[in-house]
C-alpha cells in the first residue's frame, strides 16, 4: 500500500503543476501586457487541470490523453517564458524555465509507464 495513488492530489507532477501555476500568477501579479500575461497563466493552469481531469477518467487511454495534453502545455509555457524573459517581461525566470523541462520529463515518464500498462492490457497498480 506504501506509494499508492489514491486520487491526483497525490500525483507529484499535478503537484509541481500547481506550484508551478501559483508560482507563474505571483510573477505576474503586476504585469499590463494582458495578452501574454493571460496566455502564460492559461497554460500553466492547464497543466495540472489536465492531469487532475485524466486521472478521473475511467479507460487508461484517456488518461494518456490527457497526460499528452498537459505535457503541451508545459511546452507551451516554457515557449511563453521564453518570450517573456527576451521582451524583458519577467526578469530572472530561468529557474522557472529549467522546472518545465523537468516537470514535461516527469509527465513523459508517466505516459511512457501508462502506455506499457496499456500494451500489456493490465491494470494499473497505485
């Protein structure tokens, strides 16, 4: 029982998507550029929202689904706080950048680990 994942709370990378989203809505507490703004904070939310919503589907083909989704949008953030640290819009996010491309490696993990559960058409052990 030691381990074993009874809801997404547990899932260590929803919990790095939440940190990460709380974390990206702090940076840009002041920031007037609405657009980019918004559209950073869109997809670090949509990171653990998808992964909270794919943990709560009922075949492991969804979940994958939704793992591949939340993995674009880490993507998709770390392109946006590219932009924003080369247009000087947030300073000093490096370190926020490097926790995307881990945070995308940790979600990969967990799609590769989904899809050999899948091939072998077993169920998933917490």
């Amino acid at each position: 029982m030691e381990n074993r994942i009874e809801k997404f709370e547990d899932l260590k990378i929803w919990k790095e998507g939440v940190n990460m989203a709380v974390e990206v809505y702090s940076l840009l507490k002041s920031c007037n550029d609405f657009g980019l703004r918004d559209q950073i904070q869109r997809s670090a939310v949509s990171i653990p929202s998808n992964i909270s919503e794919g943990s709560d589907c009922q075949s492991n083909n969804e979940f994958i689904r939704f793992l591949k989704m939340a993995k674009g949008s880490c993507v998709e953030l770390r392109t946006q706080l590219i932009i924003a640290n080369k247009i000087y819009l947030i300073e000093n996010n490096e370190s926020l950048i490097d926790r995307t491309i881990i945070l995308s490696a940790m979600i990969q993990k967990m799609i590769t680990y989904r899809e050999r559960i899948r091939e072998k058409g077993g169920k998933v052990k917490g």
